[in-house]
C-alpha cells in the first residue's frame, strides 16, 4: 500500500513485529508431534535459533552449550574472544563501569588487535569440545582472516555488517570484499547479512550465500535507526527477503534459509517471525540472560566500539536461570522468555502448522492492539506482558 508522504513523493507502509498477528485455521497438532527443525549449510538443528555473534552473548563454552541443546551460537572473531587470550577480566571491566565510562571504555578495549592465533585457537576449542564452529567477522576481516577461517575447521561463516551488498564502492586502491569469490572459494558454507530488501537478497542468495540475514537496527543493544535513520520494521523486511527466498529456489532449484536478526525478545516474537516467512531467527538479549552467558547480565552490539561512530550502547538484561532453561525449559518466568522450544512448538500446534513451511503459511493480519488489548492489570502491576 501506497501512501503519498508530500507532493513528489509516495512511500510504502512497513509493518513491525509488534504490529502484526497470528490466526488459528481450521485444525489444530498437538505440539508433541511438530517438528521445528532446520538446516543451515547443510547442518540440521532441532531449534531455529542462533545465538548472537555478540561479546555479551557466546563465547566458546555458550557455542559449545548451545550446540548441545539442539540450536546454535556464533562467535564474533573480532570481539575480545580474539583480541584477549584471557578475556574474562576485560569482561568484568565491561560489566563494571558506569553509563558515561562505557564507550571510551570500550573503544580502548576494542582497539588492541585481532589476532590470527586466536582465531584459530577458539575455532579449534570449539571442535574439541564437540559444538559447531560458527564464527562472524565483518567484509574487511573476511579479506584478512578468511583463510585461517577456512584452515581452522569452521562450520558456518557469518560476513556481518550492518548492511552488506553485492556492489560497493570503496576508496580508489583499496580492496572490496567479492561476496561471490568468497562463497565459492571459501571451502566453508557462508551466511551473509544484514539486508532488508527483496532486490538485495535475491543478489545475495545469487552470489551464493548459503543462508541470509535479515533486520537492520531493531536489535535491542542496537541504535543504528537512531544514529544512521535506516531500516525497516522487521516483519515486513523478513517477508519481502522470504518472498526473494522462494523465487530463488524456483529459479534456481536451491533454498537459501532466511534468519530473522534483531528486535526478537518473546516466543511470541519469534513465532510471528517464522509466520512472517523465517526459517530461523538470530537473538541476542534473550539469550545474554543466561546464567552461562558472557556478559555478566549486560549486552552490547557488535557496532558499538566503533572508534569513529559508536552505534550500540550496554543494556542491563540481567540473569533469569541457565541456558537449558531459556531454551528448552522448564519456565519459571511468564513472559515468554524461557522455554523458546516449547513456545514455538506450542504456536505451530495452536496454529495448525506441522512443520516450519507450514508455520510459513499461516495467516498473519495487522493488529497494532494485540499486545494491549485487555492487558491493563497486567501492565499496571508489572507482570506477565506488562513487563
């Protein structure tokens, strides 16, 4: 729908996660016997969740652990984890100081070097412990490090940036990322994000990224759409890139998994996402809450150490029991943060779907109301989804 902003300009309505709901059809599974499971790369994971590559969020012993409980975790290469042989006491550094101290605090910390040694050392730490080695680095460290990458054993390998495309025009004399050269020389699957768009996930997906990301600035540690002003509301971007996805697949014969990144708290979240058209979705705070978790009950974002343009701040999650828990449950909260597992499975029963394509096809509508309708004592006394 069209909508005309002034004079010479007509823009397009983009709908959030908060906007939208999901309707029950004319059947119902019991959730026992859903099956939400997917395939990344050729790797099959019984929950459609990837942990953020995020310092506050995996590190080896969350990679490890999640790949235990049937999801997964990436580690982002260019966070303490390959800047610091011990990283623990700058991460208490982190979890320490003040509101006004934490960004020149954390552009000191991020400006010692990332070490090649590291890299290989943590993806091999990994391995050796039985998780999945899925590991981030941004276009300008996949140039520098993609070969020890590769040398290393790494399963996935995530390019992030905020925005990633398959045309960029850089600084005369000065070496672009090829997408497609690394998709197809790279000897290790690669997930390319971020994109919010139709016509560039189809270029990406063309380029052969073997799984794409989607969401620009809705994380919660993120203020990208503050700083830069750009984005699109999330269910609107992962339904344009999921609709990329199926053409692709009818051109070519290939299915290029589509993850819905950022701005995803609940299970309720996360359901309205796989309808919107995800195969998965990334999540950062949710998981930051985790007794395990790096971060000390804080989390950041990758963009915020930025020397030059910080665009990220620490947020305060807190820590509400093990990972297991937020996961796979059992719940102890009632807000929809724990039990993930359960509250996916529950939605696809309620919703009829038995598996995540027919979760992709599920009836969605506009419902700006859905989360205030009725709620007014749970929001006056702070429980439940007054919270």
């Amino acid at each position: 729908m069209e909508i005309q902003l002034g004079r010479s300009r007509t823009v397009r309505r983009a709908y959030g996660i908060d906007e939208i709901a999901l309707v029950p059809g004319g059947r119902t599974v019991d959730p026992a016997v859903t099956d939400s499971s997917w395939s990344l790369g050729g790797i099959n994971r019984e929950i459609p969740i990837i942990a953020s590559a995020m310092d506050g969020v995996v590190d080896v012993a969350m990679a490890v652990e999640l790949s235990r409980l049937g999801a997964l975790g990436v580690l982002n290469l260019e966070g303490v984890q390959c800047r610091y042989e011990d990283p623990n006491p700058i991460l208490d550094r982190i979890a320490s100081v003040g509101k006004q101290e934490f960004v020149p605090l954390m552009q000191e910390l991020y400006s010692q070097p990332v070490r090649e040694d590291l890299i290989r050392l943590r993806i091999g730490e990994i391995k050796a412990k039985g998780g999945i080695a899925a590991v981030s680095a941004t276009p300008m460290a996949a140039l520098r490090f993609g070969q020890a990458i590769a040398e290393a054993g790494a399963d996935l390998f995530f390019v992030q940036a905020t925005v990633v495309s398959t045309e960029h025009i850089g600084p005369a004399g000065q070496e672009s990322l090829n997408l497609e050269t690394l998709c197809r020389e790279m000897g290790v699957p690669v997930v390319i994000g971020n994109c919010v768009t139709y016509e560039v996930a189809l270029k990406l997906m063309r380029a052969g990224a073997a799984g794409l990301m989607v969401g620009i600035g809705p994380g919660a540690a993120c203020t990208s759409r503050g700083v830069l002003g750009i984005g699109i509301p999330q269910a609107t971007a992962v339904a344009d890139c999921a609709a990329a996805r199926d053409d692709y697949e009818k051109e070519s014969g290939n299915y290029v998994p589509v993850i819905a990144d950022g701005g995803i708290v609940t299970g309720g979240d996360i359901c309205k996402c796989l309808a919107c058209g995800a195969d998965a979705v990334m999540i950062g705070s949710p998981i930051a809450r985790a007794a395990e978790a790096p971060g000390r009950g804080f989390h950041w974002g990758m963009a915020t150490p930025s020397p030059v343009l910080p665009r990220g701040t620490r947020i305060q999650v807190g820590t509400t029991g093990s990972l297991e828990k937020i996961l796979r449950g059992p719940a102890s909260l009632d807000d929809g943060t724990q039990n993930l597992l359960g509250c996916i499975r529950t939605s696809m029963g309620t919703l009829g779907a038995k598996n995540l394509k027919e979760m992709q096809a599920v009836e969605v509508v506009v419902a700006p109301s859905l989360l205030t309708e009725g709620k007014v004592y749970q929001k006056a006394q702070q429980l439940g989804m007054g919270k």
